[in-house]
C-alpha cells in the first residue's frame, strides 16, 4: 500500500501528537514541538517504509523533540533584575487540567502515560524510546495512572 500524502499524515495524527507534546513539555512548549515535530517529519517522510508505524515514528521524533526543548529550557539564561511578564496561557481546552496533574509526575512516569495511554503505543515502543525494558515502562505507566488515579479525578477516562 503505498504511502499517504503528507498532509493526511499531519490531519490524522496532528492532535494526538500535540496531546503528547503537552503531556511531556507543558502547555507553553507544546505548540514549538509539535512544530518541530512535523518538520523533521516532512523531511524524513520521503525515506519512511511503505509498512512503517507513522504513529510510533511520529511519537518518536515528539519525544527527542521533547528532549531537545527541556535541554534547551535548561540553558536558558534566567534574568533577575526584572522579572517578565507571564506568558499568555494558551486557550483553555478539556485537556489542561490532565495536563496540570501529568505536569506533577515524574519525568519517566509522565512519558510513559503520554506515548502508552495518549499515543497508544504498545510498552515495547515505549521501553525503547525511554531507554528501558518493557517491564520498566509498564511500572512507569502503572505509576503515573496511580499518581494520577489519586490527584485527578477523572483518569478513568485514560484507561
């Protein structure tokens, strides 16, 4: 079968890969990963095999984007004399109060609910994006359902 034009790849997977974005670096990030998600996306979809998972590769260029943002987050210079205005908040949309209570997981168990539960990928993708077993995802995930089971009210929704 042969490949879907570009397009049709961002409208069907566009929103679940900016659910992903927002789980992993924030709402104020997201929109910058999604981004720059789809732009290496755009580049390397010429190369994608014809039977290729575009969902877990697509999850997979998110999450070393995500990376790239938190390191780039991390050497930015903080200044002290003035303190900035807040950023605007994005609009307010049914997903930011799981993204709040996601923000207060672990970085691992805040990955691993976002690419099992939000991107539906199996643990084996998973545990190769973090760097672990299967085993070790799947704890991670169990962990941050049950972090969120008792923060957030309506995670049956995750299930």
């Amino acid at each position: 079968m042969p490949k879907k034009p570009f397009e049709t790849v961002v409208s069907d997977h566009g929103r679940m890969v900016l659910r992903v974005c927002r789980a992993v670096v924030g709402p104020v990030d997201a929109d910058d990963a999604w981004s720059e998600t789809f732009l290496s996306a755009l580049k390397a979809y010429p190369n994608l095999a014809d039977d290729a998972n575009v969902e877990a590769w697509l999850v997979t260029i998110a999450h070393r984007k995500a990376v790239d943002i938190v390191r780039a987050r991390a050497r930015r210079a903080i200044p002290t004399d003035d303190v900035p205005e807040p950023p605007a908040a994005p609009p307010a949309e049914a997903d930011d109060d799981l993204a709040n209570a996601l923000s207060r997981l672990p970085v691992k168990q805040r990955q691993a609910v976002a690419y099992h539960y939000l991107a539906g990928l199996p643990y084996a993708d998973v545990a190769e994006m973090l760097g672990g077993s299967t085993e070790s995802a799947r704890r991670a995930s169990a962990d941050g359902i049950a972090a969120l089971r008792r923060t957030y009210p309506q995670t049956e929704t995750l299930q």
